[in-house]
C-alpha cells in the first residue's frame, strides 16, 4: 500500500502513522470482545502488514481512489485477499489469518479519507500537511460516533457496494478541504482554524467513518469464518438537545 503514495498527486499521503494506531484501536470497540483481544495483541504485527500491502492490489486501490470508482479488477482482487483470510482462519491458521483480517484496515481507512479520493488533480503542496496536522492536535476533541450501524452486519459479499459508498462520501467531503485550507493563494496553517471550521466537519466525519468502516470489514470476513460474534460492547448513546427536539447517536466511547 506504500505505492499508493506516490499515485496520488500532490502531496497527499494516507493517514499518519498514529492516526492509523489510533483508527485501529477504536474500530477495535465495535468488536465482540473475544476477537478485539486478539487484534489488539496482535497490534505490532498487524500495523507491520499494513505497512506491507500487496503492491500491485496498493496500486489498483490507488488508481481507483483517484479516479473515483472501484474497479472490477480491484474488487475482485480484494475479494480474493478476503477470501484467503476467510480460508486461513476456518484452517485453524489463527495467528497468520489474525494479522491479514487486521491489515484490511487500510482498505476501509483509505475509502474513508477525502484528501486520498480527491482527484488526479490533488491538493496545493502543504494542504495535505496541515489537514492530517489538524486532526492530530484535535483528536481529543472529535466525538467518535458510529456512523452507519447496518455495516455492522454486512455480509463479506456486500463489502463491494459498502466500499464503494465510502469512496463516494470520501470524494463528495474533498473539495472542503482545498477550500478551507488554501485561500488567497496561499496554504492555511492548522493552528489558525479550529472546531468551528468546516475542516473540523470533515476531519470529525472522515475520522468516525473510517473508525465504523474498519470494523464492518473485519467483522464480516470474521462472520463468513464463524468467529465468536458474542459480547459485542455496545456504543454509548448520546443525546444532543435543543429546545425543540433530542436526537439520539451512537458514540464509540474513548476510555
């Protein structure tokens, strides 16, 4: 997945490498609690593989990515990486199907992220810098919601259409970012903008798509292999009010 770097034009990178950490830890809460335990020990290894995506199925993704739709080819080669891991895990070959199922996460996270779906044409030099920058220091301050429940439930061969949804809500959310962060010509510094901003709007929804998408991925490949799905921690609901109505939304809680 390392090509996928130098595909995309610009200066556009996939998500740091702790925003990667931290997207894996709390896709992590959406698990039952017998499969979160074993991704999370094996999380060194599982971030290796991440880092050691096949290179050709990085590239198709890369291309794909740029050009807006999941090609036929790209799915069928990611169907086929599912299926291998649905094969290795229901052959007892636990530790090694663990840490491929655990590496899908670039998928989903990639999917999820508009500066990656932003187009042939990329960012100005600098934006993708101060974008990836500005969700780091406000971390702590995005809510992490899930945001598509029904994904919790997808078969693996409904991973295709759900994908490709991502791609699309991805690619809609990337112009915002060239907007907010480049204006009168020059690039905007992170430290000038803050939850008030339409980019806080971006980060904050990318960042909870990507943290729901890496775990619908997970738990329908573990589905298919007839993995323990018991004891799934429920998100905790909270309810924003006004003073007219109340909504209700799931939130994956941060210990």
């Amino acid at each position: 997945m390392l090509a996928l770097l130098g595909l995309l034009g610009g200066d556009a990178i996939a998500w740091p490498a702790n925003l990667m950490e931290s997207l894996n830890r709390d896709a992590r809460k959406l698990l039952p609690k017998s499969l979160a335990r074993l991704l999370a020990r094996r999380e060194p290894q599982i971030l290796d593989e991440v880092a050691r995506f096949p290179p050709q199925l990085g590239r198709a993704l890369a291309e794909d990515l740029s050009a807006g739709r999941l090609q036929p080819d790209t799915l069928a080669a990611l169907d086929a990486e599912t299926a291998g891991i649905v094969e290795m895990l229901k052959q007892q070959r636990v530790g090694e199907g663990l840490v491929r199922l655990g590496a899908l996460l670039r998928v989903p996270a990639d999917l999820s992220d508009p500066v990656l779906s932003v187009g042939p044409e990329g960012y100005p030099s600098g934006v993708t810098r101060e974008y990836y920058a500005f969700i780091e220091a406000s971390l702590d301050k995005i809510p992490v919601v899930l945001s598509d429940p029904p994904a919790l439930e997808l078969s693996r061969k409904q991973l295709p259409d759900y994908w490709q949804e991502l791609l699309g809500r991805s690619r809609g959310q990337s112009p915002v970012i060239r907007i907010e962060l480049f204006q009168a010509g020059r690039v905007v510094s992170h430290n000038s903008i803050d939850y008030r901003s339409p980019v806080f709007g971006v980060a904050s929804l990318s960042y909870s798509r990507a943290v729901t998408a890496i775990a619908a991925t997970w738990l329908a490949v573990w589905r298919e292999a007839r993995g323990d799905l018991t004891r799934r921690r429920e998100p905790r609901v909270i309810v924003p009010r006004t003073s007219d109505e109340a909504a209700s939304v799931p939130e994956v809680s941060r210990p």
